[in-house]
C-alpha cells in the first residue's frame, strides 16, 4: 500500500482553521475511480461549515458525513481531527 499524501489547503472547519489534508490511500483498493483531487474538492466543500462528531478517541475527532456533493454525486466523506491541530486527515472517501 502506498504511502499517505500531504496537500495545503486552507479551510475553516468548526471554527478552526486548517491548513493541510492527509489522505490515506485505503480508499485506492475499493474505489478506484476516487483519486486525492476529488477528496480536495470535497473537503473544499466543508469549508466554513459546523459539524459533530462521531466519534472521540483521546485527542482524536472522528467525522463520517453521508451526502458530500459534487458534480451532481453524492459521496461519503470519512476523516478525523487532533484537538489543536492544523490538519485534516481523510479515512475514506467512496461513492454513496
């Protein structure tokens, strides 16, 4: 499996600012025809937007959101936060 990627990209997010995605390759293996641009444009999507989230382990949020939409799709977006953190970090991203 391939290594995880960094990308810059500046978005507010629960009233916090963000300044890098991480994308984990997992979602290579079962949804090929994603790929880290559309995960970009997705959470490009989030930007200014509140959300709850999921789940919390320790220091770590976990966020799923069902209905992403982009180009007339609908995906489903998996990725989580550190408490004072300045990045995001993309789980999983497949089409609903």
């Amino acid at each position: 499996m391939s290594e995880r990627r960094s990308y810059p990209l500046q978005v507010i997010i629960n009233g916090r600012h963000f300044e890098e995605v991480i994308i984990d390759p997992h979602y290579a293996t079962k949804h090929p025809e994603i790929n880290d641009s559309l995960i970009l444009a997705l959470v490009g999507k989030l930007n200014g937007r509140e959300f709850q989230p999921e789940d919390r382990d320790e220091d770590w949020e976990f966020f799923m959101l069902d209905r992403v939409e982009h180009e007339g799709k609908m995906y489903r977006l998996v990725w989580c936060t550190r408490d004072s953190a300045i990045f995001i970090g993309v789980i999983n991203c497949f089409r609903r």
